[in-house]
C-alpha cells in the first residue's frame, strides 16, 4: 500500500492550462474515484500519477517519495486501460504473467502465481484462450489479473468499463470492489459514470474543468454537494434547479411567481435578499393538488421506470421532475402542485453556485394528489 498525496498540480499543453493547481491526498488503501465529463481533466490527473504525462508544476509524491521525475516502472503502479491493452498472441496465462516472465521470475513460481490470481478473478477456465477469443468482459479481467499479479503499491484505473455493455458493467464493478476489498492496493479509478463513482468509490473527487469541485464520500457528495455543477453532475434522476431570492421576512425562498419554500430563519437572516438557485431532488418531492403545495406547475409527460415512474412538468417554463410510485392521472397540461420535503432543499448562490447552508423547517402537510 502507498499514500498518494498530490500538492498544486499543473498540466499545460502550451498556452493552455488543463489542469489548474489541484490539490488531493490518496490514504493507504483507499479506493478513490475521480468523476467528471470528458474534457474535465481526469485521465490527465491519473496518467500524471502514472508517469505517462509530465506535469507542468507541483509535486506528486507515491508512498513518500516525490516521483515528479521517475520513469512509470519505478513509481509502484499498475494500470488498467479503458482497451485492456493485451497481446493479442498470447494466451491469457502469458498475459497474465508476462510481466514476472520479464522480471526473471522462474517458471514454476511464476505459473503458480498465475493460477492464484486467475482464479481470483474467475479465468481459471479460459488459461488457453487468446484475448480475440474472448468477451469483453473476459477480456477486462485478464487486464485486472495482470495488474494484480505485480501486486503494486498502486492501482490506477482510466475508464475500465467504458467498453462493456450495461449489465456486464455492473458485473465488474462488483468484481472491481471485490478484490480491492481482499488486496486492499491504494486504488484510484476515473470515469464519468457517476453510478461507478457511488457504488466504488471510499471517497469521488469531483473535477470541472481542471479544478475540484468537492472531495467526499458519495453519501457526503450526494447529500451535500458543494456547488451546482456537482448537484447537476451527482444523482439520477437529476436533480432541478429553480431561481429565486432569500427573504428573511418571510424566512423563505421566493420564486419568480411568488412561490415559497420556507428554510431556517436564521439562514434566511443571515442571506437576506440573496439571489439563488434552489435545487431540489426528484425524489425528495411529493405530488399534490392544484394550488395546495409549495410549487405548481403542469404536467408534461410522464416517463416509465419500473418500480417508479417520473411526472415531467413544467414550473415557471422550466422543465421539472417528480419521482413518484403513483400512477399517471394527468392529462398534457393539467395543473399540479408539488410537496417539497423542506429538509432535503439545496442551494446555491447564483453568483458562484457554492452552497449555501439553509437547515430547513419540517415541512407542513399538505393535500395529496388525487
């Protein structure tokens, strides 16, 4: 196991910069995610700690040791690639124990290595195979046990998963935790599937546009996001925003059409006449009669998800989600009123999305929906 510790990291590609001054520390053992769209900067981060990118400026250090200027074989990582990167000649044995074969490993040590880790992640039948005769899957776990094999003090992922179909992803992210869970390598994974970073990570950092946005772990980043670019980014299904002022008179948030939705009196003080972004979770919300809840509006259309289903609707022109298990008695255009759970609100100034602390009242029961 070895700490990560990453102190004002820079990467620029001539005049621009990709990576803005970012500042994170990897404890032993941890598997961290690092979550954000293409073009945030993620995969640069991790090929930085991997040594295959120079940084422009800053310190990476591995396990104590600044490794600014050491080649990728000597920092102790190994990494798994988005296109499992296997020889395609080799068998999935050879692959699996390539790297021991190189290092001068002898030959029964080395196949009884083999067999352990294959067997640790379920290939012990495919040994003969070649990667072409191979599911995608398969192939994944052939990059995994190669990795595992040279048991580093580091494991870096770049998108593992992104090749694979839906429920074989679900499939190898258990895989993934599993043996994280049984090695315990310092593990660092990058994806922009926020389902990965919820179900992997011990803590996601969140990058936008070169910068972190908030490090925490997933309960802390969905429960508490800390600005409005990671409320948008976190959450499925996502979460609306609506625009509107603080009123300390009425210890409230007033939106344009003079709705309310009330929150602490002493934040309210404390943010009089603020101009803000209210957001607020599709599943946190309940619908309810016309003119009985905290917001109205009208539906749009309604949209099938299994166990629940999501009520479309429209709120000052602004489209608008409700998570419900009830079923749709609604016509295009019917008015409806929406029950916000006043413990569950966000928000955010609009002047910088950052949060802004509003502990909220218990909400007032209302009328349900008929």
């Amino acid at each position: 196991m070895a700490k990560i510790d990453i102190r004002q990291v820079r990467k620029s590609y001539g005049k621009d910069e990709v990576i803005s001054g970012v500042d994170l520390t990897v404890n032993n053992g941890e598997f961290v995610v690092i979550l954000g769209p293409s073009g945030c900067g993620k995969s640069t981060l991790l090929r930085m700690i991997a040594g295959l990118e120079d940084i422009s400026g800053g310190e990476i250090s591995i396990g104590g040791t600044v490794v600014n200027d050491l080649e990728p074989r000597q920092r102790g990582c190994a990494m798994v690639f988005q296109n499992y990167a296997l020889y395609p000649h080799m068998t999935v044995a050879e692959n699996i124990g390539y790297a021991l074969k190189v290092a001068g490993m002898k030959k029964p040590e080395r196949l009884e290595k083999v067999r352990t880790v294959a067997k640790s992640v379920g290939l012990e039948e495919f040994m003969d195979r070649k990667p072409g005769q191979l599911s995608g899957g398969q192939r994944q776990r052939v990059a995994m046990a190669r990795a595992i094999i040279r048991e580093p003090a580091v494991f870096l992922f770049d998108e593992p998963l992104s090749n694979l179909d839906a429920k074989l992803r679900v499939q190898m992210r258990h895989e993934i935790r599993r043996i994280h869970n049984r090695i315990k390598a310092t593990s660092v994974f990058v994806t922009h599937d926020q389902h990965e970073g919820m179900t992997l990570a011990d803590r996601m950092v969140i990058m936008n546009k070169g910068t972190i946005d908030q490090v925490g772990t997933p309960e802390e980043v969905y429960n508490r996001p800390a600005t409005v670019y990671v409320a948008g980014f976190i959450g499925s299904p996502a979460m609306n925003f609506l625009s509107g002022q603080i009123s300390a008179e009425q210890s409230a948030i007033v939106l344009a059409d003079d709705s309310r939705v009330e929150i602490a009196s002493e934040h309210a003080r404390a943010h009089p006449g603020a101009l803000v972004q209210l957001g607020l979770r599709p599943e946190d919300l309940t619908l309810c009669a016309p003119g009985s809840g905290h917001l109205s509006g009208t539906f749009d259309f309604y949209e099938e998800l299994g166990s629940a289903g999501l009520y479309h609707l429209m709120i000052e022109d602004v489209p608008f989600s409700v998570l419900s298990s009830a079923k749709p008695r609604f016509a295009h255009g019917d008015p409806i009123g929406v029950l916000v759970d006043t413990s569950r609100v966000h928000v955010f100034a609009a002047k910088d999305g950052r949060r802004i602390d509003t502990e909220a009242r218990i909400p007032q029961q209302m009328e349900p929906a008929e």
